[in-house]
C-alpha cells in the first residue's frame, strides 16, 4: 500500500506529481491512500511517505479536458477525490478516448464533481454579500460566506477584478480571501463570529426585493431550484421571504377582486396628428399615405413601407422588384448587396445616379423566415398589381422620359402584363403620354449567377442596357 | 419622498418586464484600477430569486413610472390611480453603485414612462447611462428600454453606454395593439428594432474588421423584446409566428412571453384571472425547439394553433410523426436526435461524442441524464427496442401525462 499525503484540501500540484510518478510506476488505483496534512485520514498513516515516489522520472500524455476536470473535482468536498482522480488518470494512461464516453462511470463521477464545484463557485459569485466597514473613503468591505466546496481560492479573483477599487475581505470557515486594491492574498478559516454587522442599505434591499416580487406569480419551488436553503442564512433578503410568501395570496386576490378605481384627475393625452387630405399628389403625402398601405397582406410580416427616392424633376425612373431585407430595415430603396451592383453600373454606364428617381413595382419586403435570416421571395400577380398604384402615382408626380423595368416583375408592373425580359431586352419600347420604357435585368438576378464567366458577361450586358439610358439622359441634358 | 419610497414604486412599476438577463456582452473588469464593475461574457449571474422563482440580477427600475400613454394592460398607464414617483439622475447612480459595491447586482436595467415626448424620454434615461460610465466609470452590465421613434443620435449614444437594448412588442397582433394600446404604434416599433439591427450588424463588421480603428461600440449583447400572453385573444401559433419573424427580421437575442399578471388597479377590459404560467412556459420551451432544435412554427403548433398545456411541445410533435420513430441512437443524426423528446442539445452533444467510441445502451441513459419514461417509446439502443405495438399504440399519451394532482404550476 502506497501512502501519499497532500499539503492541504486543494493541493492540485502535490497529487499531480504524486499520481504522475504513481502511474509511471504502474501503481493500481487499489493500492494508494490519499491523505491530507493535518486531516482526519492522517491519523492512520504511516508516518512518512512511501519514499519511491519522491522521485520524479518523466511525463506522459493525458488529454486536457482532463486536466481541466481534475483541477475543478479536486476542490469538491468529497475525501475520496483524489482517489477518484487517480483511477480515472489510470485507466486514461490506455485509453485517451475514454474522457469523452459520457457514459462511464468514473467519468460521469468526475464530470458531476467538477459541475458541482463550478456550480459553487458560481453560487459564491452571486450571494456573497459585502456589508460595509467605515464610510466613504476609507470604507473597507467585508462578507461573511460559507461555501459547499472548497472554492474560495477558485471564486477570489472574480471579486479582484470586479471590485479593483475597493479593499474588501470574504471570510469562510476554511479560508479568508482579502484584497488590497494591488493583489489578492489568503489567511486560514475564521469563525462565523468574526462575521460584520448589517450594512446600512440592506434595509433598502430588502424594500428593492420585496417590490420587485409579483406575488401572482408565486413559484416557490422554482426560487428555491436556484436559491437553496442552504444559502439563505447569509442572506439579507432572506429574512422576509417567509412573510413575502404568506401574504401573496391575500395580495393576488385583492388585485383581482378590487375593481379598478376612476382616475380622480383629467388626464394628459398627447394630441391626435391632424389628417389633412392631400389636394393633389405630391411626393411627401404619397409616401405618407403609402406608409399606412394595406392593400394586400405584405405588410403584415414586413418592417416598413419602402417607397421610391430620388429628385422630383428626375428624367429617369428605375424600378426593381421589391426591398430586400436590409431596405425593410433601412426604408430606403436599393442600400442592399443589389444597390451597390446597380451603382456601380450606373456609374460605368454614365448615368448620374443623383439625378434618378429609384423605386420597386412592390413596397413591401416578402420573405419566409429561416432561422436568423429571412429568405427573399417572389412577389406574386396579385401582390404587384395591389402595389401597382403606388407605381403609377410616382410616375404621374415624376413625369420621367424613361422608364426602366429591371427583372420580370418590374417588367410585369411597368407594362401592366407579364413582359419577358429576354425578348425586350436592350431597345427602347413605347409607352403612352410619350414616354419610353427599356427592360433589362435586375441587378440581383446578377448576384445570384454561380459561374464567374456568365457573372462578367452577364454584367457587362447590364451595363449596355443602361448606356441606353445614360445617352438619353445626356441628350435632355443638352437640350435643357 | 425620500430614495427607499421611490425605490418600492418604481420597482413595483418595472416587474410585469420579464427580462433580467445580464449575458452574452462583451468581457470587462475594472483590473487597470479606474472605476468599478465587471461582465460576466459567458453567463449571466443571478444574485438572488425572488418567491416567483424569477432572477434577480440586475437593478430593474422605471425612472419614471408617470406616463403620457393609457395602454390598458400597464399598471403605469396614465389613467391608473397607483403612486407615482421619479428618481433624479444622481439618486438613480447613486443607487446602482452601492447595490453593485456589495455584490447585490449585476448592473442596471433602466426604463421609463413616456414624458414630454420620445426624444425628451430617452435622454433621460441615456443620462444616467453616461454618468454611469463616463464619471463613475461604471463596468457593469446595462440594459436600457429603447424608446420608439427615439432620435438617431439618442439610439446611438444608448448603444454605446448599453450591453443591451430591447424594444416590447407587447402584442403577437398588430389589431391588439391598437385596442390596449392606442398611442402605441407598431409600426414605429417595428422600424426602431429595424434601425437598432442596422446598428448591431455595422458594430459587428467594424468588430471584425481589419483595420487599426477602433471599433464602434453598439449593444454588444444586441437586442431583446418582450410579448404579453393571455391579454389578448392570440393563438400560440401566431404568437410564435411573430417570434419567428422577430428573430430573423431583428435578430433578437431573446424574445420574452410575459403572463398577462393582475395588476394593482386594472382595467375591466382584460380578463383578471391567475397568470397563465403554464402556457407562458410551454411558449418558452417552443421558443427554444425553433432557435436550438431546428423546429419551424408550423411544426410545433398543429391544426388547433395551441400548444397542449399537459405535454411539451417536442413530446407532441413526436406522437403526431410516430413514423419517424424508434430512432437508433448509435446511428441517428444530430438533427434527428435533437427531436427524440427527452434529449437536450447537450443530451445530444454527449450522445455524438461518447458513440464514437463506444455503443449506448439502457444502462447509460441515466448518466446522459435522459429521462426514461419520456424517451424509451422512442428510442433503439444495443440492449432495447420498443415493441412497435406500443409506439402505435393509441393510449401511449397517458404515459407522459402527469397526474390531475400535479397538474399545479408553481407550488
């Protein structure tokens, strides 16, 4: 029988070089004891140490979510840890595929000590409770916590680097933790009558706990899942859980049986906007109105109305298909993916940008959400000829020259029936009251092309469309 | 009226919020000496619980709870007879600093009435967020109400300060909001939300760019909302489906389903009846089959548009596509694992990992922590296989359901 002795509760060091050199010498897990110094075990000890494991003679390998397990499971409060530990580094030395079968018992063990410490660590996080000592500048804070683990030395830099400007100390039954303002250091266990006196704003948390309470709600079990009894003692709010509870009922029912009183004064209520009717069309009350438009269902799912920009005494009207997501949120026409595409076109086309009114046969986003992101769909006839209206009120406002159908559902606006882009492509094409129309493709149909080839020549294509356009707009220039 | 009175009512106005989270923001501490505070960027911390089994984590106040608006299912609504009270700028920061100093919170999560107007309401609310950070150098968590139709500048100057930002929806349907809550306008909510994940995406592609400059801070915890339950006549299937939109139009963290809760001095217009806790929680647990385990709206909630109150809904799902099972959980793919009822995503993670070396069997489905009584009709292993007799069976349900004694939520 080998007999090793630790330094203290959580010497992870001393048991990884002792289990090491233990493995190294195939050592079977039956054959160790593991004591503490000064612990109840050491009294059946030997008096010193097997001496071979004095020696340290060379490593071996052992996965690091291992490791990572040990030095949590070694700080639970169970004594035969370290032998737990042991068995389970024994068995790894021949199989490193062993850390990851959740389904074996010693992992399962370990992984269930290591959970239950991390779980107190993160319980000391949360309720210790620091009352104040002095006041003001040369106040210093101190809490009184009795942890389930051994989990201060675990716990203490969180609070270091939480409360850097403030000297404060947690004092525990196995260890005190202190901090200066510079560094962290740590004193044996004190008694619980070492423990400060009531701060003076526990009163005001108690109130805060108490309001913030909805008695209609009342789930003991759920609060208590969370916040076990065992935590309750040094907890300021938990002296009036107890009433908090009892009254609840009364509370509930007083709010359902008493009927609402009348308000005992005439109250402010903002001023309902004027609806002014429009006399005639012009850009601002059309945009307006089509903000509250409900024509068909799409504005249901959707964020906003996306209606056309540009300048009033535009020559050119362009129309797409409908706002992708990023013009939903935005509520502004053509900022997307497809908005910087048709940008750059135009400006290698010749087209000035600035002075072109921009606008989609369909105001509305339609989509189906996927998760996180939201799937652009195809508007159908009944969708665009709803929105059609919009269409047709911008161009009677704009008056432009041309009008440019981009993709088949500004075609089938723009013309008022299914027009295919392929065979219209690239010419001018009549419209009434003198205006012109050009159909090309819309900028996104482009971003959606997989071979790189058919992108370029794709593109270029779009671009000799719009040239069509760019020449109209330099003639009205010069004739102006 | 001195700080502790303000306090009571101003809490007692922000509690029907059932937002409390101070996760997912970016990691910070005070160690370089200046100021106080720290995030904890993993999990939230939870420092203390209320008797409703609700977290307490942060300083969850109104600034004011006077308000311009009449929403009927507000206990701050304009025609409510409840004391009203406001707290100054430095009271509020004073306030937050000394529950922080004796680790009481994790931060502030600040609201208020409407007064004046939008605009007007915001900057007092963004007031106390800069002093916070800017004088007091405060590194603790912060979640501010964002107010709807607020300015641009205002919603960028709260993102800046703020780990959170979060807009209530309040109601899954538009028409019911019209009804509770005549000045509030969905619209304007809708395209608030829309203009803070304009903001969120540019903060995180300055984030993740490549350049020397510093990136812009906005919200690093996003944003959230919050949907009132039982107030209105909405069905869970539209509920959901308003979640579902929420998610992928905004990308919000977390969509909240509040109980419609009996409030001091209610209006006639809302059913006064006990919370519907149960339905508000199996809308959680759809919540998290649609963002965790794959699932659409449609597959969630059938043909009657609720969610059974007396099995979860995944449970449900798997007795109406009983074809799909048994499942061999030494063959199964993730996704169809994630839909065996029972098994968790990290259930699931185990399951992947430990196979890999070894098979599973009965034994072991207590160490993956899976409950047997709810799995085994579903599941094939090394050493068990339900009789088909019994997954077609038409009494299988009765298994699952609990008895009429414990049907009781809470207690």
């Amino acid at each position: 029988m080998q007999y090793i002795m630790l330094d203290t509760e959580t010497d992870f060091d001393g048991w990884r070089k002792a289990a090491r050199s233990l493995v190294l010498h195939h050592v079977p897990p039956g054959d160790v004891t593991w004591t503490v110094r000064g612990g109840e075990a050491d009294l059946f000890a030997p008096s010193s140490p097997s001496p071979i494991f004095e020696v340290n003679d060379g490593t071996f390998n052992v996965p690091g979510k291992f490791v990572e397990l040990a030095k949590a499971a070694i700080l639970h409060r169970d004594g035969e840890r370290f032998a737990i530990l042991y068995r389970l580094l024994f068995r790894l030395k021949e199989s490193h595929d062993l850390i990851e079968v959740a389904t074996d018992a010693d992992v399962a063990l370990v992984t269930a000590m290591a959970k239950a410490v991390y779980r107190d660590e993160h319980k000391m996080h949360a309720f210790v409770r620091f009352r104040e000592i002095g006041r003001e500048r040369q106040a210093h804070y101190v809490a009184w916590f009795e942890p389930e683990h051994h989990v201060v030395e675990l716990a203490a830099p969180f609070f270091a680097k939480r409360f850097a400007d403030m000297p404060w100390s947690i004092l525990t039954p196995d260890l005190c933790a202190h901090w200066d303002g510079h560094a962290l250091s740590f004193t044996p266990g004190v008694s619980k009558s070492e423990a400060p006196g009531e701060d003076r704003l526990e009163e005001t948390w108690r109130r805060y706990y108490a309001s913030i309470f909805n008695p209609a709600r009342l789930n003991v079990k759920a609060m208590q899942a969370e916040m076990p009894k065992k935590y309750w003692r040094n907890l300021p709010e938990a002296s009036i859980i107890k009433p908090l509870i009892e009254d609840a009922e009364r509370m509930t029912g007083a709010m359902i049986a008493n009927a609402a009183t009348d308000p005992h004064k005439p109250q402010k209520r903002p001023e309902a906007p004027m609806k002014r009717k429009p006399a005639a069309d012009d850009l601002e009350t059309l945009r307006e109105e089509a903000a509250h438009c409900r024509a068909c269902h799409l504005y249901k799912d959707a964020t906003q109305t996306v209606f056309g920009e540009g300048p009033k005494n535009a020559n050119i009207m362009l129309v797409g298909e409908q706002p992708g997501d990023k013009e939903d949120l935005a509520g502004h026409p053509f900022v997307g993916p497809a908005g910087q595409m048709l940008d750059r076109a135009l400006e290698e086309a010749g087209v000035d940008r600035k002075k072109v009114y921009v606008t989609n046969a369909v105001k509305h986003f339609k989509f189906v959400p996927r998760g996180k992101i939201r799937l652009h769909q195809k508007p159908i006839t009944p969708e665009i000829r709803a929105c059609r209206q919009w269409y047709e009120r911008e161009v009677s406002v704009i008056q432009p020259d041309l009008i440019v159908a981009m993709g088949a559902t500004a075609a089938q606006s723009v013309f008022g029936k299914i027009t295919p882009i392929g065979k219209n492509r690239g010419r001018l094409i009549e419209l009434p009251e003198g205006r012109k129309a050009l159909v090309t493709v819309h900028p996104s149909y482009l971003l959606r092309l997989p071979d790189p080839e058919a992108k370029v020549l794709e593109y270029r294509r779009f671009v000799e469309d719009l040239k069509i356009a760019a020449g109209l707009q330099k003639k009205a220039a010069r004739a102006a | 009226m001195d700080v502790q009175r303000k306090l009571e009512i101003l809490a007692d106005a922000a509690k029907y919020d059932a937002s409390c989270a101070s996760s997912g923001t970016e990691k910070r501490d005070s160690s370089d000496g200046k100021g106080m505070g720290s995030t904890a960027p993993g999990m939230g911390i939870c420092h203390s619980y209320a008797p409703d089994g609700r977290c307490i984590s942060l300083l969850k106040v109104l600034l004011t709870n006077a308000c311009n608006y009449d929403c009927l299912y507000c206990v701050n609504r304009a025609s409510s007879n409840v004391p009203r009270a406001r707290f100054t700028i430095d009271e509020l920061v004073k306030l937050t600093l000394d529950f922080y100093r004796r680790n009481y919170i994790e931060g502030l999560f600040l609201s208020s009435g409407i007064i004046r107007n939008p605009d007007y309401t915001m900057e007092q609310v963004v007031s106390v967020a800069r002093k916070l950070r800017e004088e007091h150098h405060f590194r603790g968590y912060i979640h501010l109400k964002t107010i709807p139709e607020a300015d641009d500048a205002l919603i960028a100057e709260a993102g800046k300060y703020a780990d959170r930002l979060s807009i209530n929806i309040e109601m899954p349907e538009e028409a019911s909001l019209q009804q509770f809550a005549p000045e509030k306008d969905v619209r304007a909510i809708r395209r608030t939300m829309g203009r803070l994940r304009l903001k969120l995406d540019e903060a995180e592609e300055s984030r993740s760019a490549k350049t020397k400059a510093r990136p812009q801070r906005f919200a690093p915890a996003g944003q959230s909302t919050q949907m009132i339950v039982g107030a209105d006549s909405a069905s869970d299937h539209t509920i959901l489906h308003t979640s579902a939109n929420l998610y992928g139009a905004y990308r919000l963290r977390r969509v909240y389903y509040s109980a419609f809760s009996p409030i001091p001095d209610a209006s006639h217009a809302l059913p006064l009846i006990q919370p519907p806790l149960l339905r508000e929680h199996r809308l959680y647990q759809a919540d998290w089959l649609m963002r965790f385990y794959g699932f659409d709206v449609g597959e969630i909630v059938d043909d009657s548009a609720m969610l059974p109150l007396d099995i979860d809904p995944k449970l449900a799902w798997a007795l109406r596509h009983r074809d799909r099972f048994p499942l061999d959980v030494n063959r199964a793919s993730r996704e169809e694992l994630l839909r065996v009822p029972g098994f968790g995503t990290r259930t699931v993670e185990r399951i992947l990992a430990t196979r890999r070396t070894t098979t599973i069997r009965l034994a072991d489905l207590a160490r993956l922590h899976v409950p047997r009584n709810k799995a085994l009709p579903f599941i094939v292993l090394s050493d068990h296989r339900p009789s088909p007799h019994r997954l077609d069976a038409a009494g299988l349900i009765e298994r699952f359901k609990p008895k009429a004694t414990q049907l009781g939520f809470g207690f």
